[in-house]
C-alpha cells in the first residue's frame, strides 16, 4: 500500500503537478523511510512495545471501531468527487494513504478481532473466496478475449492469487497426506516444462503458400525510379525520396510511427505514398506502426482509391484524431500477461490440448481492431494475408516487375536467437549485395526447408516486436544436417539494431549504385531524405557508477549508445522525435451543462508497454501537431 501511495505521488512529480503533496513530499526519500519503518516493525520487541502501547489507550476497540468506518467512509466519499483534473491524482493519492492507516491499525489488533470471530466461518470465507478467485482466472483463461476489458495490474493480481491458491490447496494436501507434496509438484513441473518445450509446437509459426518469386533488390529499385522518371524530370527542383526507420519502443513507438505516416500521406494525398516513399523499415513497436500503415496505403492503391487515416468527427473515439490513436487504445496487455501466467504455462508444463499461445492472440487483437477501422467489407482480414502476396500486382511468377505504380519496400526485422544475427523479412532478395552483407534473408532460409512457404503480415510484426516474456519468441521447425530435428528461433528486432537504420543504410548504398550505374543524369534531381522516427530518450553522464552497478548499467545503455551512432550515420536533418506534450484535460461539466472556464493542462508521462491511456494518446496527437513544420519540409522538393 505504500508503494501505491507514492507511486501515484511520483506520477504527479512527473505530470509536474504542483501541490500540497509534491511540495511537502519526495516520493524516493519517503520510500527509503517507509522501509526502514517496516524493517524496525519486524523486529518483535518493537512490534509488541506499540501493540501494547495502542491496548493502553482506553476504550481501544470502540476507537478502532469508528476510525476504521470513518477511513472507509472518507475512501467511499473520495472516490465520488471524480473532476477529470489533476484532483483526482491528489484524491487517489489520499485514498492510499487513508488505506495504509487503516491496516496499519488493524495490524496491530487483528489478533483480539479474529479471536472473537467464529474460526471456521473465517477459513471458509477465505476458502471460498480463493476458489472464486480461481474459477475466475480459469474461466478467463478457456475466453481469454474478456480479459482484454480488464486493466493489466488487475489480471496480474489475479493471475498471481490464483496460482498462490493453486500453491496453497498443495500445501494443504500434503499435510493431509504427510508428503512434501508442493515440493514434490514444482520440481516435476520443472523437469517437465524442460522436456516438453524441446519437442513442443505450441509456438511454431503458422506457414502460408506463395507464388510470388522475388526480384533483386537493385532490380526493382530500377525499376521504382523508372516508374518515377518523368515525375523526376517534371520537378522545378530535386525530387525527394524518402527512406523511412522508426525506433523501437511498445505502443508508443507504434502509435508515433503510424501517426507521422498517416500525417505525410493525408498532407500530400497520398503523394508521400505512391511517389515518394522508396523504403519502411524499423525496430519492434516502430515496425508494427510502419507495417499498419503500408497494409492500408497499399490496399488503397490496388482499389484506386485514397486511404482515410482520420477519424470522422461524429464517432464514439471523437476525442481522438486519428485511426491509428484508436488502434492504440486497445489494450493488448492483459491476455499476454494472462496467458503467460495461465494457458501458456499450463502447455509449457504438460504440452496438453492445442489452443493459440499469446502471439497468436496479439495477432487476433490486431486483426480485430484494425478490421474495425479500415474495413468495410465482413470477413476480410488484411492483416492475416501473407506478407508477399502484397506486392503480387507488381510481381509476377517470374518476379518480373511491372504495374501501373511501384509500392515501396516494407522491411520488417527480427533477430535469430540462437546466433544473434539480424534478419530480414523482405519482398526482394539482397543477400548479394554487399552493403547488406551479414544480414539474414529470413524468407530464402524459410523456403530451403518449406518451398514456395511465407509467414503472414501480422505474424511478421509479432516477431518484429516480441516484447520479452509478454510476447514469445517465433519457431520454425527445421532438421539439421545429421537430421536432428530443432526449432529456428526468432525474436524482438530491437535486441541487435532498434531503428532498422542498418537495413536503411544499405537501402541508401543500393540506391545510389542503381542511380549512378542507370540513371547518372538523375543524380542531381534526387534529393535522398532519411526520415528518422524516434523517441525522445536522451541520456548523459550524470555521475560515477559503483562497480556492482557498471556491468548492469553498461548493458542498458549500449542499445540506446547505438541507436544513437546509426541515427547519426543517417543523418540528423530529418528526426521527428516523440516527446510527452503538455495537453489540456477534458473541461468538466457543471450540473448545467456550463463550462468551467479554467483549463487544466497536464503532461504525461508516455510509458513504455502494450497499453497506452487515453490522455497518453492525446498527448501523442498533440506532439504531431508540433512537428507538422519539420514534416512538411520533408515533403518538399527544396
């Protein structure tokens, strides 16, 4: 309860919220406090000093009595006072506190309470309650879709009494049993899990057919700027073409990605797409927004239409702006953390039944919602069709190229877990050419073993963005040369290059061999944009570590220090950096439907994970109408 209580009093430090609380208290150094208060009361002679000094004070019980329904009370009426303001922070936040004084109290004479209360009554509440607890967490788990209407923490809480109460009924057992029956079960679960995830096909992806051969990259790289060349000579000044690497980092990483994208491409009408845009690429969450909105900007291509990337005004998400914000809204935690602590471990320990591990169901998550925003028509699921049969207008069963217009290349990476190599799921081959050398061909070591195979778009980001332990690493079963069966294994892209600017790089070098071996009079009327789309993480030297700390602290930062060297490798003109945006909270409403002309503004805090809050949305929205400048010059031809 202590954490909680600061915890929400550091969530109004980092809001910068001004008041009492902040003013009076520092979150880290009440903490260090409380915790020295805890320790000292586990000290018994302590603890029975004050339980002795409480029995002494007359009329102990009636006191305790009317100041527990009094905290209760004053809870009760807290949680009413609900003004959409800062308020409710500093409400919550009491609320806690008058929490923690109501245990506190209780701590210290539950004993003399639970003495006078009929013992069987009390063990089968708690029984009773546990079991409750359990079928929940049971039911949940065969539907595990009505779990996504639950916060996260809840189902966290839940998973975890419930696998406690699993605990608690062994414990009990092996009393009755005299066997050291808990004991006993976590060791065989433990040899068990180790045996059966050898030979397990609970996370082996699901393979689709194609017939879409694929072209050299330098191939159709000449043949998008032979498509292009008349628009490359019509231009007063340098055409810009546009590469595109989007950082890793959850759900905001793939809101801002698919944001800036939906800006460029209802800014120029779809220009940015059709004209402009040679390459996607990206790390984890920037991938997901990268792959969200090539799949809706290709699909309106292939119709001869525009895509819509806007919400109309009149919706029930009015508050938000655009398609991606209500994507994004969804909250894509709680069946993950669910299925880790529930379904999934129950297959890792005894590999019965076949059900959709948790990958699989972000995948549904994904289709689910994005079927709801961009497509009309029922049943049709864009986001499950196979990644290549996206460029089958473009690329016959020949691979050879041709089509009214040439889409770009969407690139999604992953990471070979047991070797550490980068791999690239990619619509061309480039394993021969050298600025990509040492980059993995995902789909050319796929078809050695299953020809003619591909994975679906959505499988493709799930293994781009596998948050580790929320989403589980992808396996393709292969056989080894001494025909030993085993499992490819592929992970988050972020662990080896989280902005995607090694594939971006290499896409630059083969560009300028095409353009200066094909197209040498073009040269000069090509401008190439590196569009950046990262977070704001800047992080100095701000003081000495200890040695304990170094190692660990080295290895958070050498991500972070080489996303750095690549962005800078790329060029810094063109960063559209995210960054937490003070917004104005939603005015509430008098009883006569006034206005309050005061306007409160807060600014969030942009956490990193699969569930982002409203107002962490809005203030994502909010940040793209701050860099509209810095993207308009990217489209310019200046």
């Amino acid at each position: 309860m202590v954490i909680s209580a600061l915890s929400i009093l550091n969530a109004m430090e980092l809001f910068e919220l001004d008041n009492i609380y902040t003013n009076s208290l520092n979150p880290e150094n009440t903490l260090v406090f409380s915790i020295l208060f805890l320790l000292l009361l586990s000290e018994p002679v302590l603890y029975k000093s004050i339980q002795d000094f409480f029995n002494k004070i007359p009329k102990t019980n009636a006191f305790l009595i009317l100041l527990s329904v009094g905290l209760v009370i004053f809870i009760v009426s807290l949680g009413t006072l609900n003004t959409q303001t800062e308020k409710d922070l500093g409400n919550l936040f009491l609320s806690n506190s008058a929490l923690i004084i109501f245990f506190f109290t209780l701590s210290f004479n539950s004993y003399s309470f639970l003495k006078e209360f009929p013992r069987k009554l009390f063990y089968g509440t708690v029984l009773i309650s546990g079991f409750l607890l359990l079928f929940s967490f049971l039911l949940l788990n065969f539907i595990p879709e009505w779990s996504g209407r639950i916060n996260p923490l809840s189902i966290l809480i839940l998973s975890l009494l419930s696998l406690f109460m699993i605990s608690f009924v062994l414990i009990l057992l092996g009393k009755k049993l005299k066997l050291p029956l808990f004991s006993i079960t976590i060791i065989l679960c433990l040899f068990s899990a180790r045996f059966f995830s050898k030979n397990s096909d609970h996370y082996q992806l699901i393979l689709k057919s194609t017939n879409v051969v694929r072209p050299p990259m330098e191939k159709y790289i000449y043949e998008w700027i032979k498509n292009r060349t008349d628009l490359i000579k019509g231009e007063k000044d340098k055409f810009p073409i546009i590469i595109a690497s989007s950082e890793g980092g959850g759900s905001r990483a793939g809101l801002w990605s698919f944001l800036v994208h939906s800006y460029l491409y209802e800014k120029s009408n779809g220009k940015y797409f059709e004209e402009n845009l040679l390459s996607l690429t990206g790390a984890s969450g920037g991938s997901v927004g990268n792959s969200m909105f090539f799949v809706e900007a290709q699909q309106a291509l292939l119709k001869h239409t525009k895509a819509n990337f806007k919400i109309r005004s009149d919706s029930k998400t009015s508050v938000l702006k655009y398609k991606a914000s209500a994507i994004y809204k969804e909250n894509y935690l709680s069946i993950a953390l669910l299925s880790l602590l529930g379904r999934d471990l129950f297959k890792e320990i005894t590999s019965l039944f076949d059900f959709k591990n948790r990958g699989q169901l972000l995948e549904e998550q994904w289709n689910s919602k994005y079927r709801e925003l961009f497509i009309q028509k029922k049943g049709e699921d864009v986001l499950e069709k196979e990644f290549l049969s996206f460029y089958k207008s473009v690329i016959d069963k020949e691979g050879v190229i041709n089509g009214e217009i040439i889409p770009p290349l969407l690139l999604i990476n992953t990471t070979h877990t047991q070797t550490g190599n980068y791999n690239v799921i990619s619509p061309v081959t480039y394993s021969h050419l050298r600025p990509l050398t040492g980059l993995n061909d995902f789909l050319e070591n796929l078809q050695q073993s299953y020809p003619k195979k591909s994975i679906a778009i959505s499988t493709a980001m799930r293994i781009n963005a596998s948050f580790p332990y929320i989403t589980p690493v992808g396996e393709i079963q292969k056989k080894s040369e001494s025909k030993m069966s085993y499992s490819d294994q592929y992970a988050d892209a972020g662990y080896y290059d989280n902005i995607g600017g090694t594939v971006s790089k290499g896409v630059e070098e083969v560009l300028k061999k095409v353009l200066q071996d094909s197209f040498p009079l073009l040269q000069d009327k090509i401008k190439i944009k590196h569009l950046i789309i990262t977070n704001n993480e800047e992080r100095s030297i701000i003081k000495t570590q200890t040695q304990f700390d170094a190692p660990l602290t080295t290895l958070r930062n050498v991500r972070y220090g080489h996303t750095q060297e690549i962005i800078k490798k790329l060029g810094n003109s063109y960063v559209v950096k995210l960054k937490p945006t003070i917004i104005p909270l939603s005015p509430p409403k008098s009883l006569f439907g006034k206005v309050e002309k005061e306007v409160l503004l807060i600014k969030p805090v942009l956490p990193l994970g699969r569930y982002l809050s409203t107002v962490a949305i809005r203030s994502i929205e909010a940040r793209l109408g701050k860099v509209k400048p810095e993207l308009d010059a990217i489209l310019t031809t200046k």
